[in-house]
C-alpha cells in the first residue's frame, strides 16, 4: 500500500502544480487586459497571445501528467489483494 499512498501524494502535487500553474495565467490575463503588465514585453499583444499559448500547451501536459497519475493508482490499487 505505500506505494499506492506515494502515487496518491504524487497526484495531489501535480493537482497544486495545475492550481498554480491556472492562477497564473488567470493573474496575466488580469494584468494584461487591465494593462498592468510586470512583464513589459506581454504589453505587445502578439507576444501575450504566444505566451498564453504556450501556458496552455503546459496546462495541456499537466493534465496529461495527472490522468497518467489516476491510472497509475488505479492500476497499483487492482494489484493489491482483497484481504489487505
């Protein structure tokens, strides 16, 4: 069962990676669309746009990362017996 616990751990990072990682790009939009950039070079629209692209291609993978995290404790949680 440890390893079902530490995978579970592992998911629950990835999850506050996601949480973060959305927050993120919710403040830049904020930022961006009230022009109070921090970063100067997101004022040029074009480079916000290929910013908030690759954000999402990130979001993207860490979804990925979890559904692949959801599998792995499903898979460790059918492999334990039914007495345990």
């Amino acid at each position: 069962m440890p390893n079902t616990q530490r995978a579970e751990l592992e998911l629950a990072v990835l999850e506050a990676k996601q949480a973060a990682h959305h927050e993120a790009g919710a403040s830049l939009c904020y930022q961006h669309n009230n022009s109070m950039e921090l970063d100067l070079r997101l004022s040029d629209s074009d480079v916000f746009e290929l910013e908030m692209l690759e954000r999402n291609r990130e979001a993207a993978e860490l979804a990925v990362e979890i559904a692949k995290k959801r599998l792995e404790i499903f898979e460790l949680q059918g492999s334990v017996p039914a007495n345990e």
